[in-house]
C-alpha cells in the first residue's frame, strides 16, 4: 500500500459538525492515511480547536496541526502545509465534505496505472443530504481531454485531487490566487509536463449552497479572474480565443445576481445527478 498525506485547511467560518465528518470519512478509507495535515488558517473558533483536540487525542500518531498566526486565504494556507507533509502522495481533502471509503485506494492505483501526475474524480454536489445530491460535477478524463478542457475551465475538482508532492513543488506549489489558487497550480504542473487522469466516479460529496455561488460574484471576484486570465494568456496557456471566452464567461458570472448565477452553474455546469 502506497503512503499517503492527507492536506486540509480550516478557518474559523466553518462548522464544527461538518468537519468530524469530513475527518471521520478520512479515518475510514480502506487505503489509511500516514498523516493528516491540517492547517488552522488563522485563530478559529472554541467548537473547532475542540474538535481538532479531540482528533489529535484519538489519532496521535497521524495528525499534524499547522497553526497559522492570521487568515491569510487558502493558497497560503495550502502552502504552509504542503511543506510539512513527508509522503509523494498528497490528497486533498475539504474539512465540510465527504470522503467516500473507497476514494483514495481507487485514485492512487488509477495514478500508477495511468502514469498520472494529478488525479481527481466526479464529485456529487449536495445542500442537506449527501444520500440525495442535486447535481454531479463532471471532468475531463483522460490527459488529452484534461489539457482541451483546461484551456477553458478548470479540468480537476480540488476537493477531490490527489497528487504527487514532487510534481507540485517543482512547478511552484500552493500560491495565493484567490478562489483559483488550485487551477493557477494544476496549470503550471500541465505546463511543466506532469500528466493528468480523472476517474469517471463520484468519490466525493461536495456541500455546496447558496453562498458557494454567491463568493463567485463581485468586483474584486472579477478582478482576480481577469488578472488570472492575462497572466496565463502571456504565458502561451491560454489561445486569445480562450482567453476571450474565459474574460467573457468572468463578466456574465460575476456581475449576475445570484439567482442567475445558480441556474448557470446548476442549468449549464452540471450534470442531473442519478
């Protein structure tokens, strides 16, 4: 059995509830984990350094906290931990989502089948229960397919990657890139020659509402989108015709309401769950 780092960042938004059963989900993969990596980024809240307490109390061996001084974003937070995490397999991992048992062993053999660099899957999108979701977001599958789609959207879901550490650091890890900070990464590992899969299976069940779509909408969303696009456009990722499809689809998304921004991404971006 391969070993394997698990890497998760939480910040003092989130629920405590739903961050027991992300962590149990992980405790329960058929492959374990060598480590749990968790970074705290910034001061959280009384119910979540109690659960984390908890956690390290049961799993003393597995679980590693990086406390992090002040909120400083995903990407920074991702950045810090990656650092501390010692295995070549990194799996990603979102403290409000849940991890199917079979997630990691399935992923890790099609890695070393495929010759894959980054892995991930279908994910299954729900609001109240994870036994009924809405809707089933889609990749890419083969790496042919990933390097089309990624020219466009982003063609791995992070909450559901897997990953090899070396890979990473050698295109220039985690960064701070506001709500893209995993695309900015999967593109420059593309461009640096790792190779990716996705398996065709919904390992993972993403808690998505209303303010998942709402923190997609905004000037400063937009703006950070529009940077993203000149910045990878100059690189030679993005064609002009790309970079005009994406700035246009930046515009419509994040100067809807939200209502119109849900039935874009539920109508147009997802598949009907089964």
């Amino acid at each position: 059995m391969l070993g394997y780092s698990v890497l998760m960042a939480v910040y003092y938004k989130e629920k405590s509830d739903w961050l027991r059963i992300s962590l149990d989900s992980i405790f329960a993969q058929t492959y374990v984990p060598s480590e749990v990596v968790i970074v705290k980024d910034g001061p959280l809240n009384a119910e979540l350094d109690s659960v984390l307490d908890e956690y390290e109390d049961t799993y003393k061996e597995k679980i590693k906290i990086v406390a992090l001084p002040e909120n400083g974003g995903l990407g920074k937070a991702l950045a810090a931990g990656l650092k501390v995490c010692t295995n070549e397999y990194i799996v990603r991992a979102d403290t409000d989502d849940y991890s199917k048992p079979d997630r990691v062993e399935k992923q890790l053999k099609a890695m070393e089948a495929h010759s894959a660099d980054v892995i991930s899957c279908y994910v299954s999108e729900f609001d109240r229960d994870m036994e009924h979701p809405d809707k089933i977001k889609a990749v890419p599958v083969t790496h042919e397919e990933i390097m089309k789609y990624g020219r466009r959207r982003n063609p791995f879901n992070h909450p559901a990657v897997v990953f090899r550490k070396s890979r990473a650091v050698h295109a220039g890890g985690y960064r701070h890139a506001p709500w893209i900070e995993d695309y900015d990464l999967w593109i420059r590992m593309l461009m640096d020659g790792s190779r990716g899969y996705n398996l065709e299976e919904p390992l993972v069940c993403m808690r998505v509402n209303s303010d998942t779509y709402m923190r997609r909408g905004g000037r400063e969303y937009l703006k950070s989108m529009k940077a993203f696009n000149r910045k990878y456009y100059k690189a030679g990722w993005f064609s002009f015709a790309d970079y005009m499809v994406r700035t246009s689809a930046n515009i419509l998304v994040a100067l809807s309401t939200n209502r119109l921004r849900d039935i874009i991404y539920k109508k147009f971006l997802r598949k009907q769950s089964i």
